[in-house]
C-alpha cells in the first residue's frame, strides 16, 4: 500500500475574518457543493465570526504550519438535550487520501463526547458522486438512519447516519 505520510497537523478553533473567503473557497474548489450551498458554508462561518458559540456553529480547522487543509463545523442540535449535528467536513483537493478527513472527524467526535454529546448526526447527498462519502461514513462506524427521497432537488436525496458517542464520563 503506498499511502503518502500523514502531514504534522495542529488544530485551531479560533475563527479569523480570512477563513470565511477560506471556507468559501474550498466548498467551491471540492466541487461537490451547488453555489448556494457554498455560500451557505460562508454564512455558517461568518455567523460564527460574529456571535461567537452563541452562533451555535463550531469550527476546527487542521493546519500543516501556516497552511489549512480543511476543517470541520459542527455543533449542538437546537431543542435536544445530547444530539449533534456534523454540518461541513472539506478537505483541501491537494491533501486527500491522507487520511485527514478521518482525522478531522476524530476531533469532532472528542469534541461533541467531551461537551456530553452522544449521538452524532449526518447528513449528505444520495447523488452517485458522494458513494466516496457515504462509504467514508459508514466504514467509521456511523449508521444509515433513512434516505428522505427528493429532498435537496428531484433526484437528490437526503442521506442521514449517526453514530453513538462513547461516554467520556465513565472512562
């Protein structure tokens, strides 16, 4: 197997102006997003810029030095007590099959398990383009819940996994 070495990541939380364009930026490049759902990445970003955690969105973003290769926003499911929802994970075009997006998605889970989560939420396309995707979930352990048909647009389905969080309180 001739798998490129994992990068030397660090992660950040702390949101900054640029990564607004940033995240823009990548949802459009990944080729998988519609304009609007691009500039609804944005909008999560820069509603997090401007309120903070009150916005309900959380941002984590995987930095090699001063360079991001992606991120992830996720955050706490208004009008439940334990369940979460992973809204965004993109990876830099340039960093895929390196495992990153498996290791953006082990700081979520630490995260929304330590804050007392425990059930992960998510959501993505039935459109044969996200196979890779709905695969990259279930093979880390998430559970197709249903398929809502026609949801995004004719065609387009709603796909919905979940995983149970471990309960850091008891370890």
């Amino acid at each position: 197997m001739n798998r490129q070495p994992q990068p030397a990541i660090t992660w950040r939380e702390d949101m900054i102006p640029q990564d607004v364009t940033l995240i823009e930026r990548f949802a459009s490049a990944s080729g998988f997003f519609r304009p609007d759902e691009v500039l609804l990445a944005a909008d999560f970003a820069a509603e997090h810029l401007s309120k903070g955690p009150e916005s309900g969105y959380n941002f984590i973003f995987a930095q090699e030095g001063d360079q991001t290769l992606g991120y992830a926003c996720y955050g706490h499911i208004p009008g439940t007590l334990h369940s979460w929802s992973l809204y965004w994970i993109i990876v830099n075009q340039s960093t895929r099959s390196r495992g990153l997006g498996s290791r953006l998605l082990a700081q979520v889970e630490q995260r929304v398990a330590a804050a007392g989560g425990e059930r992960l939420y998510i959501e993505t396309s039935s459109q044969p383009m996200y196979h890779p995707t709905r695969r990259f979930y279930q093979s880390r352990g998430y559970t197709l819940l249903t398929v809502l048909e026609d949801f995004y647009a004719r065609g387009d389905g709603k796909v919905v996994y979940a995983k149970t969080m471990p309960d850091l309180a008891k370890g």
